[in-house]
C-alpha cells in the first residue's frame, strides 16, 4: 500500500491485519469499503487512533490477509491484489477502471476457488 501511495497506519504487515488509510486517495473509508465491495473485495471501514473523521465515516480500511492465504495465494498474487485495490480507490470516478479491477479480482479468485474442484 505504501509503494501506492497509501499510508499504512498499522507500522507494517507483523500480523494478519492492516489498518490503511485512503484519504490520501482521495477517498473515505466508508467510500473504500463500498468501492472494493463492488470490485469483489471484502474490507472494513475502519478509525484508527487520531483518526480526525466520525467512526460512521472513518479515514481508514481494515485489511486482513487470512481470506487469501487459505486460499493459496502466495505473494505476488496479494502484492497484485494490493496493487488492484489501490487502483480501485486512486481511480474511483472512472467506470472502466472499476470495471477492469473487478475483472481482475474475479480471474484471480477463480484461479483460487474456496473449495477446490472434486
């Protein structure tokens, strides 16, 4: 996210979950939170500490990692993904990047299905 622009509030991936903040994007996190929604991502909206917006419409996202490592992502597919959601949120007034980001997140989340093929 910091190589995109976004500010990691979190000091850094030593756990399981981010706490990112979008307004440099341009976005809050409860735009964030609906915008990757529609690309077939989950997130949060989320406040973190000295967060100067309301808790119903915070600056940040809560990321976590969990849904994508069990499905077998390694990590240049969530660097892709990572780079994918910063595409979504830099780019959020224009129809065809959603539109290619969601297309994206679809092929990758179908090459990882939750429950393998029988």
């Amino acid at each position: 996210f910091q190589a995109e622009g976004g500010t990691v509030i979190s000091g850094g991936t030593d756990n399981h979950l981010i706490l990112v903040d979008v307004t440099p994007w341009g976005v809050t996190g409860k735009e964030a939170e609906a915008l990757l929604e529609k690309a077939g991502i989950s997130v949060n909206k989320n406040m973190f500490p000295f967060d100067p917006r309301s808790p119903m419409d915070p600056s940040g996202i809560r990321v976590g990692t969990p849904a994508l490592t069990t499905r077998g992502f390694q990590e240049a597919e969530i660097a892709e993904v990572t780079r994918l959601m910063a595409d979504c949120l830099k780019h959020a007034q224009d129809a065809s990047q959603q539109t290619r980001v969601a297309s994206r997140i679809r092929e990758i989340a179908d090459a990882h299905p939750i429950y393998p093929a029988t």
